[in-house]
C-alpha cells in the first residue's frame, strides 16, 4: 500500500491549541489565524484536535468543524488530527473524515474508559478504523499516553498492530516521558515515526533516532526547536527546555494559552474549556515575566 503524504511529518511539530468563543464553541478564526502564525514561526508542522486542542472537551460535531476548516486553509502535508476516541463508532467517523479532507496522519489514543481491556480489544478497535478507511486510506499514528488514557501501547502491542496493519501503522507519539519506551517502540521496524512529546529529544531526532516531536510547549518554543532541529543549536534547545520548564509547572494548556495570547496581542486566546480553568491572574503575571527573563537571558 502505498503511503500517504505523511513525510513532511517530521521535525518539530506543535500541538496546536484551540481557541473558544465565550459560548464555548471552537473560534475557527483565531484557530487558523494561530495555526498559520506557528507555521510561520518554526514549526514543521501541527497535530490539530489533540490534548493540547482540548480534542476529547468538545463535540464529534465540533471536532469535524474544526478539522475542515483546517483541511480548507492550511496545508494538508503539514497537518496530522487526533482522531482516538473512547467509542469506536466516533474513531471511524473522525478518522474517516480525517482521510477523506486530506490529513497526512490521523493520532489514535487507544479506547480510554474501560481500563484493563486486552490486546485483542485494541486490535479490534483497529480492525474498524482500518477497514473503514480503505478505500481512502490514511496514516495511522498511535498516541501512546497512559497517565491520561489508562491504556499503554506496549512494545508488544505495537508489534502487534504493525504486523496487522502494515503500512498504515506509521508511527507513534509517545507523551509517556519514558525514552527508554519510545526508544524500544522506534526500534520495532525502520518505517515506525516515534515523537516522542518533549523537544528535549530534538538533537536524537536530528541524529536520526527519532522523526521528530509533537509537543504541547513546542507552541511556545518552537523558533528555539527549529534552530536546534535545523541547525543543531543546543544553546536554542536549552533555552527551549527551560521555557518547556517554565509553562510546565501549572497546569500546560492554560498556561500555553496565556503565553500564546500575550505573544499575539489577544487575550481571547486565553480561554479554555470546562472542566479546565484558565491561569490565576497572578500566576499568569508570574509566568509571562519569568518566560520573557529566559528569552532576554
């Protein structure tokens, strides 16, 4: 099979935050007019609708809303969806809708209610996705993040995917923090993309170990990523990893948020959705102060 258009999914990849309107409905505007400023401003490319995009907060009718709008302003090869939902029935639908808008990769959290579920159940949860989008196929990435989703992607499962699906298993993010692990999964076959979620990694990826990372902060660090990725700057990658440090002690998507809006003038983009809370006013002050000092130093 042959594969899609997933190979300018590489480097150092943002996961893009969605803005809300005040009635909590996703701002297409603000989202494009933000997605269009992070590529332009160091990113490879995004991974829209995913943690980061506060995917799992809103509707399958507003997740397809805002992927279309993406499918119809921004460029494609540069764009992967979180699709992964605790119902297959939405997983095909999303992935479905990813494949026939265009998306060069679609990122699969496994099903998450039920815990303790077995291999052979994820392998089905795939098996429908999988025949669903055959006629349009698109690349299948894995989003392995336990602490939230409660259920791994082991080495062993991985293997097992690969070896069902073949090509259209194209690789994995890992937001697990264990490198040992991504390292592992990188290992299984040299068509696998591993991301891991910290640009702490980007030199290994620039060195050929791993494609890249997606990456919450990336959104706020990403001209420091790309001098490191492009350029093997490791001072920018450490002034990366601090600023990583700095909108990583509250909350991250607020916090990401609250930098993202001061850098563009906007504080609409500040909001959140239910059940997350934007910044306390005098966290934020604190960490705008601390995020410029580190960029000063």
């Amino acid at each position: 099979m042959a594969r899609q258009i997933g190979s300018e999914l590489k480097g150092v990849i943002a996961a893009a935050p969605t803005p809300v309107t005040a009635n909590l409905e996703p701002d297409i505007p603000r989202f494009l007019t933000l997605c269009r400023w992070l590529l332009d401003n160091g990113c490879d490319a995004l991974n829209v609708c995913g943690t980061t995009g506060e995917a799992t907060s809103f509707t399958l009718k507003q997740r397809m809303a805002i992927m279309s709008a993406a499918a119809g302003a921004l460029p494609l090869q540069r764009l992967m969806t979180g699709t992964g939902a605790a119902s297959v029935g939405d997983a095909v639908a999303l992935t479905g809708h990813a494949a026939a808008l265009g998306f060069a990769g679609a990122l699969l959290l496994p099903p998450f209610y039920y815990k303790g579920v077995s291999d052979d159940g994820v392998l089905g949860y795939f098996e429908r996705i999988v025949a669903a989008t055959e006629d349009e196929p698109i690349d299948l990435f894995l989003y392995n993040f336990p602490q939230l989703s409660g259920v791994p992607y082991t080495p062993h499962l991985v293997e097992r995917l690969s070896a069902a699906f073949g090509e259209r298993i194209a690789g994995l993010k890992d937001s697990s923090g264990d490198l040992h692990y991504a390292a592992e999964i990188a290992a299984i076959s040299p068509r696998l993309s591993v991301f891991p979620s910290t640009e702490a990694v980007l030199l290994q990826a620039r060195a050929g170990e791993f494609t890249g990372c997606i990456s919450g902060s990336a959104n706020v660090t990403s001209t420091y990523c790309a001098r490191a990725f492009n350029d093997g700057d490791a001072a920018a990658l450490d002034r990366a990893c601090a600023i990583r440090a700095l909108v990583s002690r509250s909350p991250l998507i607020p916090s990401v948020k609250a930098v993202l809006a001061a850098r563009l003038g906007d504080p609409e983009l500040e909001r959140v959705l239910p059940p997350l809370s934007p910044l306390a006013e005098s966290d934020k002050r604190q960490l705008l102060r601390d995020v410029v000092a580190t960029e000063a130093a």
